[in-house]
C-alpha cells in the first residue's frame, strides 16, 4: 500500500496497486492474480493487453496523436464514424466524438435542445428519464440520473427531468408483465402530460440497465410505447448505451433486441474497451442536418475525435470482428446466465438474475419469498464484492438506496470469455456467496 495517498477519489478503503493485466487477468504488486469479472466498470470488452490494439496505438502515435477538429479531419476519426453507423442499422447516420459516457450523453442532451430551437420550439427543453437510472456525473447527465444518493446534492445545480418510474420485471405487482408496462407506459404518459407535453424534448432510457439496476431489462412492448409516446407528443427518444453498447449484450447495441431504435443514441465504455477514453453521440442525419442549418452545433470538446482515440476505437472494433466477440457475448452470456440461474437455485440470499448477453447483474435478497432486500447498514452489495474480491474475482457492486433496484453485483466480464473463463468465475462467484451467506446468517435475522 502506498504510506500517503494524495489521490482524491470517493473511497475509505485501502486498495491493492495494480501491476499488470493481460485478457481477463489483472496482478497486483503483491503478486495476486484477479478475474476481471467486470471488465472494470464494464469497459475492458476486448480483455487487457491486447496486441491488436497496442499496435495500432503505437501505430498512431508515430504519425499523430493529436489534432484539433477544426483544423484537421483525420481517416482514423471518418472510418471509425463510418464502422458505427454501418453497425446500427437504423437511421442513425451522424457521429459526434467524445471523451467520456457523461460527455456523450451531455452532447445528446444539447443536440436535443438545440434541434427544438431551430425548429423554432424553444419551449421544449424538458426531458423525461428513468428512477433509478444512471446516466452520468457532469450536471446535465446527472439532472437526468434518477440514483437519490448520487443526484441529490446537486439537485439545485441541475437541469432537473421529470423522472417516471423505471418497469421492474422482478417486483410488479400488477397480474402479469404486460399489465405492469402499461401501467408504467400510463404514469410515463401522465408525467408528459402534467410537465406540459409542447416542453418535452425527450425521453431517455438505458435500454438495458447498468449500474443502477443491475442488468434491468425490458419488453418490447415498452420499448415500442417509449417510442409511440415520442411520436405522439413531438420529442425525441435518446438511448443511453454507454454500458450497454458495443456488443456487451450479444448484439451491437442493446436496443437492436427490442426492434425500437432512438432518434440519438450515446456510447461510450467498450468503444475504447479501456484503452483510451473515448465516447461517441449518433443521432438521425435530419437532426443534425437542422441544427447545421441554425448555424452548428454550439458544443464540443478539446479531445474530440482526435486521431489516437479514434485508432484505438477501430482498433477495438477490428479484434471484436476477427474474434466473432458479439456473438461470443451471446453464446457465452447464456452460458453464464445459467450457470448464475444455478447459483440462485443453490442460494436463498440470491432473490433474481437479470440481463442479457454478458451483462447479467445479481440481486440479493435477505427473504427470496417476499423480495425483501438486506438492512441498507448490512451493506450487503459492498460485503459480497469484498470477498469476492479476496477469492480474486472482481465484480461491480451497487446498491440503489430508492428501495427500487436492491443490492446488486454485475457479472459483466470481458466479451473474450471462453466456457472454462466463465466456469472459473461462477466457482469463485459461488464460494463467495457461501462466505456471504455464513456472515449474514450471523448477523442478519433469515
Ligand atoms: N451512462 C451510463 C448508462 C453509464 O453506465 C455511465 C457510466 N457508468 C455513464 C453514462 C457515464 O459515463 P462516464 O463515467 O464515462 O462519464
């Protein structure tokens, strides 16, 4: 452990250094070797050290690292535009390059906003997001995040959307699951209305939950009623695909299984796969061809699509095609999704498995009949990381302190995971929870 740490980052716990990492191995400096069970926060898609991907940095370091977008395009930034629209087969045809998750979603909300302006609607700069949702930390994406502990104390410093409740496929209690969407689909509609629906800009989802529901998916019914609502009251539908894209859950991006596709869509996480920070905003050529036509889009970044980051996204792009990693994410994430069904059968404490793909999240539970989750002060997301962590196998933890996602871990490893990867992390995964269910048989009334 380092003796002073001038590092300012929202942790009390003393954390090993890293050393090094190859595929879906990290070491420490003390020589342990972990899982990459998360792939850090869902990003390392390709797994670590990657040849590939070193060489092409490499590469693009010898000619040009960096250059400013208004004084150069480089082929690395046009060809990496190119590769994502071919991929989302849907009307998604512009790209807007950015450093981070936040920035991209940050991008959608302005490009929104200033797509209404030009369309002479200045009223509509509302948007209408999920509780609980996660969707960034800068201001803009933080006003859309419906996460309590995260939001609240910047609640006067930020945009403000109207939250509606987020479907929740394993706590309804509605008759059955269509039943729940519609009511959920009813309350959405009702919250459009009451804000004033001429002020709404757009509706912004996370097709598949990360972070904070822990692998929430939906149906394609209301995926399909986002969409109608949008159409029905003039805004926009954005997709939050910063986790979720990029091949994670089995498909280029997320909302390709439901058939319903955004107006904008933000990406982030595994395009860079880790290796350089880089995010990107797509959305429909008319809108961009709009605001173009109000003068551009008043917005960008230094580090906008400069050329290392977008060699590295291609980079990533080329070992996710010749390694067949998207359909390795869906055959493998069924693998693992019934390997996790069988840890939930074996243990009380494990109340629902959710996700698609390898982005399958686990929620715990201290009564599996009722639901009822753990006391928030038995941390019970923080305590099953933990020893996860000492068996040497990372997974990413998160509690949703709403009382409306539960503790939950995402088991989200790299999409290079072999059936022998994934029967070594359910091994470690499954004397973890064995370890958990010894302590809270301790200290928690079962
Ligand atoms: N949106 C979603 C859905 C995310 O999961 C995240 C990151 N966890 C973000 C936005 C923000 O991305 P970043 O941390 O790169 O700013």
């Amino acid at each position: 452990m380092p003796s002073s740490n001038a590092l300012f980052y929202l942790t009390t716990k003393d954390m090993p250094l890293v050393s090094h990492a190859d595929g879906i191995y990290l070491w420490d400096t003390d020589g342990r070797r972990y899982i990459d069970g998360c792939s850090g926060a869902i990003t390392c898609n390709i797994g670590h050290n990657h040849p590939t991907v070193k060489r092409a940095m490499v590469e693009q370091l010898d000619k040009v690292a960096f250059t400013y977008r208004t004084q150069f395009e480089s082929q690395v930034a046009l060809d990496l535009a190119n590769k994502l629209v071919e991929r989302t087969d849907a009307d998604l045809q512009k790209v807007f390059f950015v450093g981070s998750g936040s920035e991209a979603v940050e991008s959608a909300i302005k490009l929104a906003v200033q797509y209404f302006l030009v369309e002479g609607q200045p009223e509509r700069s509302k948007f209408v997001s999920l509780r609980p949702s996660y969707h960034g930390s800068t201001l803009g994406a933080l006003g859309l995040t419906g996460y309590e502990p995260l939001e609240a104390p910047y609640r006067s410093a930020t945009i403000g959307s109207v939250k509606v409740p987020s479907p929740d496929l394993y706590r309804f209690r509605e008759a059955n699951v269509e039943e729940h969407i519609a009511v959920v689909l009813e309350q959405t509609e009702r919250a459009i209305e009451a804000a004033g629906p001429e002020t709404v800009a757009a509706i912004v989802v996370e097709p598949v939950g990360g972070a904070s529901t822990g692998g929430r998916m939906f149906t394609r019914s209301y995926m399909e009623g986002l969409r109608a609502l949008c159409d029905r009251y003039g805004c926009l539908l954005i997709m939050d695909e910063v986790l979720s894209g990029m091949g994670r859950t089995g498909a280029w991006f997320a909302y390709q299984h439901y058939g319903v596709a955004p107006d904008i869509l933000a990406l982030a996480k595994g395009l860079g796969s880790g290796y350089y920070p880089i995010a990107a905003m797509m959305a429909r050529q008319e809108l961009v061809d709009a605001v173009g036509r109000g003068g551009g889009f008043m917005h960008g970044h230094t580090y906008a699509g400069n050329p290392l980051a977008c060699a590295t996204g291609l980079a990533v792009i080329e070992v996710m095609d010749s390694e067949n990693l998207v359909s390795n994410a869906a055959e493998q994430g069924f693998y693992l999704r019934q390997r996790l069904e069988q840890l939930a059968e074996k243990y009380s404490c494990v109340g629902n498995v959710r996700g698609i793909g390898l982005l399958q999240g686990v929620e715990l539970v201290q009564n599996k009949l009722t639901r009822q989750s753990f006391p928030s002060e038995f941390n019970a997301f923080e305590r099953i990381t933990v020893l996860a962590k000492e068996r040497g196998l990372l997974i990413y933890p998160r509690r949703c302190l709403d009382g409306l996602a539960g503790d939950h871990v995402l088991i989200t490893p790299p999409l290079t995971v072999t059936t022998d990867d994934i029967d070594a992390i359910i091994a470690l995964f499954d004397l973890s929870l064995a370890d958990f269910e010894q302590i809270a048989k301790e200290q928690v009334a079962w």
